[in-house]
C-alpha cells in the first residue's frame, strides 16, 4: 500500500511504527495529523442551555466536558455517549464567562466565574444520582470580592487547592479553598479579602516605554501547565504579561491601588507596540502545551504566536528604542548601508550536497507569487507561496530569500488587509539587511511608508532606491512614480498651526465636557462603554476642594472653590493641567529618570501571525493550541466560523462553519481528535474526522462547501476594519 504523503508525515509510516514500537510520541503526531484535520466535520450538537455557550472546558482525561452558559447554568456532558450528565442552576445572576474543573478532585469540585462579579465552587458528588433536570446544589464556596465582571478562571495542574480569577476590575485574586470557603462577612472588622496577587487597576501601558496610568482591565489569564509559577495575563491594551508567583509580593486586600509589580516579559508585536489604538485589545491569551510558546488573540487584530524565552541576542527581544527604528526605519537604512552585503554561502553548499530539487521547488513557488503580483489577482496564494518558502525548505540561501522577502512584501502591500502594510516593513527590512542595495527592498519600504503616511521616511528611502539602480529605466520610472505620489501628498497636508490642524487645536473646557465623538457607537451597551478603559480618547480629572488657599471675591466676600481640571490625550506621555482660577499650581508628570527606566524595557515579538478570522464582535473570543504537541492553531470568528492553521506557517488548513453568529471557543480533546465549539448558539457543536473528502472549507451546521475562501477572508478583514464596533460581551 502506497503512502499517503503529507507535510506533516506519512500516516501509514507511524501506524506501522506504532505497532513495532511502544512510543507515546507517535500517538501524539497521529492525534491531530492533518489528513485528519481537513476531515473534520460536524458529528453532533449538544442541546442543553438555553442561552449563549461562552466557555467549554475538557477534564485532564477527557472524559466530561463542562460548560457555561448566559442561562447561569453550569452543565456537565459525557464525552463516550455525548449526553448531559448534570445541569447545575449555579445561582449567579447573570452571564457565566468561565468554568473549570478543579485537578485532582476525581472531578466532583467545579468552579465558575461570571458578570454578577463572583466565584462560585460546586461540588458534584453532592448531586448523588439525581436526574438531570433537578440542578439544585449550593456552593461550597462563594467569593464576592470582585467589584466588575469575571473573564477568566485558571487552575494548576496538580493542585487541588488554588484557583485564580481575572476580572474587569483590574486585579488577579489567588483562591485558597484550605484558608476560607467565602469573602468577610459585612458586619466583620476585616471585611476585605487578602487575595489580590496582581493589582493592575494602574497598570495599563500605552507603548513600552510610556508609564502604565489607566487601570488594565483584565479579559485573560493562564498558569504554564510545565512550569506552574509562570502566570500569563492580558486585558486592554496591546501587551500581553508574563509574571513569576515566586517573585510576587505577598497577597493584599486591594483596598488602595497599588503600583504595578514588575514583569518577567510583555510580549506583544512590534507594529502593535507603540500605537496606544482605540479599540486595541487581548480577548485571550494561553500557554502551549509544553509551555514554551504562548498564543495572543486580539480585538480588532489577529492571532500571533510568541516564544516565552527566546535565545538571548534574538531579533525578538527588542526595546522601546527597537520599536522607535521600526516605526522610523530611516536610522536602520544608515546602520544597514555601511555592512557589506551577505554571501551566498548555504547555496552553495546545498549544490554540494545535490539538493538542488527543495531549490528548484522554491524557484517554481516564488514563479507562481511573481503570477499572482503582476495579474494582480490571488495575492493570498502568492503570499502563501512565499511563506512555503521560507518556512518549508530549510536553508535555501540568502539570495533566494531576498527575492522572497521582496516579493511578499509587494504582495502584502497589494493585498492590503489588516496591518498587511507592517508585515511589509518587517519584510523589507529583512532584506534590506542582507543587500542594502537591493532597489526592489528599498523602493517597497518607501511604498509601505508612504501608505503609513510617512512621508519623510518614504522620501528617504526612495532616493535611496534612485542611487541603488541609477541607469535602469524601469526602476528610474518607478522612483519618479513614487516622488510624485509623495509630493501629492505633501500638497494635500495641512500645515501645522493651521486651522485644519485637528491635533494642535487648543481644547476648550466645553469641548471636553460636551465633545461629540461621530467615530462612537451610540449602540454599545453602557455597561460595556464604562467597563472599556482603552476607548477613551482623554481622560479628564477634576478637583473641586475648598480650604483656607482659595481665592475670594473682595467686595461680596463670597468662597469661590478652585476647579483643576487635568486632560491628556491617551498617547501623551505626560498631563497639562488647567485652572480656572488664579492659584497656582505645576503640572503633574512623571520623572525623566521614569521615562529614561521604561525606554530599556523589553517586550518579546511575534513569531507567527494568523489571518482570515474576526474578533470585533465579542471579548471573549479563545484561540488555541490543538492536540498535544500544540501544532495546529484554532480561533473562532465574528462570521460564525472557526479556523485553523498550521502553527509553523500560518498556513490555513481548516475553515468551517460553527455557530450562526459568532464562534468564541474552541477546544481540542486531551488525546483525540475531537474538537468542541461553543458560541451564541445555544448548543456545543462537536467536530470529528468523519468527512469522506479532505477539504480545506467543509461544511457545518449550514451543510455543504460555504462561501470561496478568500471571499469570505476578505470581508472578515473588512469587518476588522470597523474595530468599533458594539460589543456583545
């Protein structure tokens, strides 16, 4: 029988390995191979809630699956016949956001956590073998410490005893079940609760280097399953954190904020580091399962994957100094210039080793993206042409990697999607560090600028572009293309000072008081407006006090109270403080010596971007690791759909069609190849290998093949575009 040859193997090699040798690592590759993965069809629809599935979970054998629902009940589902098991009426009041089952517990302790503000524990064995509608079991433990909606719950693999919950409110409370079963009661001397391990209500950063000044309203968090010290937590703004329990100060009640403790890493993208945008956002954040990698799922963005501890010296790290250069590349053209440019070296050693074939497969991948930039048309596959490229062949040579990085760079400023244009500028400088001289790197970094509205930058790099390919005609015509597009633009932007100059106007105390924002939607939920920190274009603070320094009118005698009013945009770095009346005062603003700490900060960088879903709608949308090595990546979307990648690539390999609104969750059986879905669907679907044909879209609960792909990426990136969109949760 002839193999059946795949990227990720040949499947009939490790059946048969399987048989001739004991190897755990062979069920592990088997579990979620991609011959099975583009099977995956829809089995069965658990029916059982009655309102929004907003978290599903799997117990460590995988034997349950728990659930959690807008209906406020927790229910309990048997993975051998897929049927309900128990359905607890937890008594929250409102939308359940997260359950767990406790380790070590034989799974009788759950617990829940949701937007009435509380952590609920239930212990199971406690429902006897009662029928399933009779839901009735109080809760052996109740904490009510919590001031905003409950996002997410983690547990330790191993321990009984410890459960954490991130809330809105800002802060990360540590659970002890062995210390109390429920918060002080009112009446009690000590009403607050000793278990704050993070205080983050001061903790939310605009860029890396700038100082946190809002609280960061938290929406994920997760304990490394390998190494159970390390906590990762992320809410409402672009940076993801990495904490160390060992090197945390002891637990606090949260009466008075605190500064925020010191991280072991921010992880975020670079292009997303130093924006401070509207909207911008982390709905989720997870470890891998060897703990080694971590996964960032953004509002209004996309899916990235970081390593935890890159090698040091790796171009991952970077400082705010980093991102500065990558925001302003102009200083890395100089550095770049004056290095020769790099051999050819692996080539030639490829040749010796007659691997010619992987190069001539390059060449023939790199001809099929040249088709797709100069038909302007199927720029998706180019790109993913390119990407086979330089994932997929190993050492192929600095000048075919050149060529690729032009190349893809070009595609993504034609394709043009959510942040295309910033992949672009990480391409174009990859290349340009290996020949600073190449015209094709530096005519698409001036392009990608220009697109940016950097108009200076571009203007750089397109002279620099001029003297790389002085006597070439098509080059010559495409640097004057360029120069005219810029000095377009120059004409067209208001100078500074003017009257069109939105930014430089003065703000007036009406038009902070009174200020319409046409970009808003009037139709968000008011909960949501005031639970949504980093939607706030200023921040205003007003001191109204009266004491024996203020100011009075002479002739009636009368007390006039001084009114301070501070305002700061969200991307300034320091406040202006305005008064009303004559008394004096200095504005508020942090130390240099502050800013100077903050600017030799570290933040890790991507690693992998994945692309064609949306997260808008919801923040509660997951994206995960699939199986237990973790090499395939799943988030659910705004269109009702859930996709999956290849972890390596970002190559999509799966797109099906899950809920009929929006898919949140989506989580892979501990050993099989079973995936479970939930989202505004009152039901869980459960997805098997069962399809007769691979295909890359199947369908789901609407039946056969759906939309074309790129149809239905394309108007996700659309809707992504819309990043103010109302959110449901």
């Amino acid at each position: 029988m002839e193999s059946l040859c795949f990227h990720d193997g040949n499947i009939t090699d490790f059946i048969d390995a399987r048989t001739l040798h004991v190897r755990t690592d062979i069920n592990r590759s088997l579990q979620l191979h991609s011959s099975f993965l583009r099977r995956l069809s829809l089995e069965r629809e658990l029916e059982g809630h009655r309102g929004c599935v907003n978290t599903i979970a799997w117990n460590s054998s995988g034997s349950l699956l728990i659930s959690g629902s807008d209906d406020t009940c927790i229910n309990l589902w048997s993975y051998q016949s897929r049927k309900l098991l128990h359905s607890i009426d937890s008594g929250h009041t409102a939308n359940i956001f997260c359950t767990k089952f406790v380790p070590e517990t034989s799974d009788e302790l759950v617990v829940s956590g949701a937007a009435d503000a509380e952590v609920r524990l239930f212990n199971l064995s406690r429902s006897g073998r009662r029928r399933v509608e009779d839901s009735t079991i109080n809760p052996s433990a109740l904490f009510q410490c919590h001031t905003r909606r409950i996002k997410k719950l983690a547990v330790e693999p191993g321990n009984p005893n410890l459960v954490w919950s991130a809330s809105e409110d800002g802060t990360l409370r540590q659970h002890d079940f062995r210390e109390c079963t429920s918060c002080p009661p009112s009446e009690s001397s000590h009403r607050e609760c000793h278990n704050v391990l993070l205080d983050l209500r001061c903790g939310a950063k605009k860029s890396l280097a700038d100082p946190p000044r809002q609280s960061l309203v938290l929406k994920s968090c997760d304990i490394s399953s390998t190494r159970p010290h390390l906590l990762l937590v992320g809410g409402s703004d672009s940076f993801a954190r990495l904490y160390d329990r060992r090197m945390l100060s002891p637990l606090s009640s949260g009466r008075n904020k605190q500064p925020p403790p010191p991280c072991v890493n921010y992880f975020c993208p670079m292009h997303l580091s130093d924006h401070g945008r509207q909207g911008l956002h982390l709905t989720h954040v997870t470890f891998s399962p060897n703990g080694e990698e971590i996964l960032l799922n953004y509002s209004g963005e996309h899916v990235y994957l970081m390593d935890v501890n890159p090698v040091q010296g790796s171009s991952m790290r970077y400082t705010s100094d980093d991102a500065m250069k990558f925001f302003n590349p102009t200083t890395i053209l100089k550095e770049v210039q004056s290095k020769p440019p790099h051999s050819d070296f692996p080539n030639r050693v490829l040749a010796k080793r007659n691997l010619t074939a992987s190069l001539d497969q390059c060449r023939k991948l790199l001809q099929i993206a040249e088709k797709s930039l100069k038909e302007g048309a199927n720029y998706y596959y180019g790109i993913e042409a390119c990407n086979d490229v330089l994932h997929g062949h190993g050492q192929i040579g600095h000048t075919l990697i050149l060529e690729c990085l032009c190349l893809r760079a070009a595609l993504f400023l034609k394709r043009d999607w959510k942040n295309d244009v910033h992949m672009a500028i990480r391409d174009c400088l990859r290349a340009v560090e290996i020949d600073p001289a190449s015209f094709r790197a530096l005519h698409c970094m001036s392009e990608a600028l220009l697109q940016l509205g950097k108009l200076k930058e571009a203007t750089d790099f397109v002279i620099a572009a001029q003297f790389a390919a002085p006597s070439n005609p098509e080059a010559v015509e495409i640097v004057e293309s360029i120069k005219k597009r810029i000095n377009t633009a120059e004409a067209g932007k208001p100078k500074e000072g003017g009257p069109s100059s939105e930014a430089s106007r003065v703000l007036s105390l009406s038009d902070i008081l009174y200020r319409s924002d046409a970009s808003s939607d009037t139709s968000q939920p008011m909960s949501e407006r005031e639970n949504s920190d980093y939607e706030d274009d200023l921040e205003v603070d007003f001191e109204n006090s009266i004491s024996g320094d203020e100011s009075h009118d002479a002739e009636s005698n009368n007390l006039y109270p001084t009114l301070k009013v501070r305002v700061h945009r969200e991307r300034d770095s320091a406040k202006n403080t305005f008064h009303t009346s004559s008394s004096g005062g200095s504005p508020k603003s942090y130390s240099p010596t502050d800013k100077i700490t903050r600017q030799h900060e570290r933040a890790i960088d991507m690693k992998q971007r994945y692309v064609g879903h949306c997260n808008v709608g919801t923040d509660i949308k997951q994206a995960s690791f699939l199986g237990q090595k973790g090499e395939y990546i799943a988030a659910g979307s705004d269109d009702g759909r859930w996709f999956i990648w290849e972890k390596s690539t970002g190559r999509l390999i799966k797109m099906l069609l899950g809920d009929g609104a929006v898919v949140n969750c989506v989580q892979s059986h501990p050993f099989d190849c079973v995936v479970a879905t939930s989202g505004i669907d009152n039901t869980i679907k459960i997805w098997t290998p069962l399809a007769s044909v691979p295909s890359v879209v199947a369908g789901g609960a609407a039946g056969p093949d759906t939309a074309n792909i790129i149809d239905t990426m394309e108007g996700n990136q659309r809707r992504l575009s819309h990043n103010r969109e109302s959110l449901l949760y």
